[in-house]
C-alpha cells in the first residue's frame, strides 16, 4: 500500500515479536509473513534483536515485527526489551518436540514459562504449534501442546492457538486476523 493509501484508508500500525527456541521457525514464520510465499530456505540463525523493515500487511493494518534469536543469551536480555516494544507476542513451539525428548522438551518448557513471565496477561499472545507440514514427525496437535504444556494456565490472558507451518504458511492467516482484531480492541 502505498503513502496516500495508508492515510485515505487510515492503515493502523502495530508492531508484534516472535519468541520460541531457537530453531522453532520464528525467522521462517516473519519472512512468510512479509513475502505470503513459502519460505525454502532455511534462514542464517538470527543473533542478536532484527527489527524489521519490511511491513506485514493483515486487512488495513500494517505490522512491523520483531526478531529476537532464541538462544539463551539473547532470550535473557533480549525478549523482554522485544515484548515492551511491542503490541502483540507470536511464541512459537517446534511441534516436532515432544516429552520423550528429555532435553529440548525442557528446554522448550522453560522458554515458554519465562515468556509468561515477561509477558503482561492483557497482551494478545498467539500460540503457534509450528511444522505441522513434517507429518512423518508425528508433531505434537494443539490439544496435546495445551496438555504437555499445562496451557489451562493461561486462562484469564487474551490468548489463541493455532496449528501451523511457518515455512508453508498453513494457519498463519487466520492467526493474525485474530491479532489484529486483539489489538484493535485495546
Ligand atoms: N518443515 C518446516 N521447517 C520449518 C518450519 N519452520 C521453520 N522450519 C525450519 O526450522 C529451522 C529453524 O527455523 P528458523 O526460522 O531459523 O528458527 P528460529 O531460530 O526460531 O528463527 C530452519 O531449518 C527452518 O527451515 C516449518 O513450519 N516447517
Ligand atoms: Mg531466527
């Protein structure tokens, strides 16, 4: 959209982060997001914070995201400074990772306890079980990521969960319509 359509139609602006592991397809997820094409190739790791140029565009509404690397560092210092950026959370879980997993399951538990911590419950949080399309890995559905990750906490957030991939944009499009309308109300 260009300048004098944004004023005409009044586009709203909004900035959102994408948190998870490293590796749960965060990068994947905002380059599908900004082109609407599949995303082939496999992102470099992203280090530090990426503040992203390029517009995401959703109905009248334009979004700007937030990239954070997931490793340990940048999560300890970087994802709270990301989250009071920004209007709304996108946390991504790799469905690829289950319990049996002793170490990345933990792993994967603990980053999503500490994104509850950092994050305020008014705050529209976006749960995507992510790499729906690696059938032959069995990923984990949103029924068992709300067991396995006790998401009955979360009641009282304004909070949705979707199945999806990242890379082929499945479920994508209906989760951010839910977004911006949560962002819209406040
Ligand atoms: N098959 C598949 N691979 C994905 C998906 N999302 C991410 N990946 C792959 O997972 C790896 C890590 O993705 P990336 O976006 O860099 O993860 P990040 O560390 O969270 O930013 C890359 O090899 C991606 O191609 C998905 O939905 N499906
Ligand atoms: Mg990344």
């Amino acid at each position: 959209m260009g300048l004098l359509d944004r004023i005409l139609n009044k586009s709203k602006e909004a900035k959102i982060v994408t948190l998870g592991v490293s590796g749960a397809g965060k990068t994947t997820l905002i380059r599908y997001m900004e082109t609407g094409e599949a995303v082939m190739e496999a992102p470099q790791m992203t280090l530090g914070i990426d503040i992203r140029e390029k517009g995401i565009e959703v109905g009248n509404w334009q979004l700007q995201a937030i990239d954070v690397g997931g490793q340990d560092l940048y999560k300890n210092t970087l994802w709270a400074l990301g989250v009071t950026q920004s209007d709304g959370v996108i946390y991504i879980f790799d469905g690829t990772v289950r319990p049996e997993n002793n170490e990345r399951f933990q792993e994967s538990q603990f980053s999503f306890e500490y994104m509850l911590s950092i994050v305020n419950p008014k705050t529209p949080l976006l749960i995507l079980v992510n790499k729906q399309d690696l059938e032959d890995e069995n990923p984990i559905s949103t029924a068992e990521a709300m067991e396995i990750y006790e998401l009955a906490k979360l009641a009282g957030r304004s909070f949705n969960i979707i199945e999806g991939s990242a890379k082929f944009g499945d479920g994508i499009e209906i989760g951010l319509e839910w977004m911006i309308n949560k962002i819209g109300e406040r």
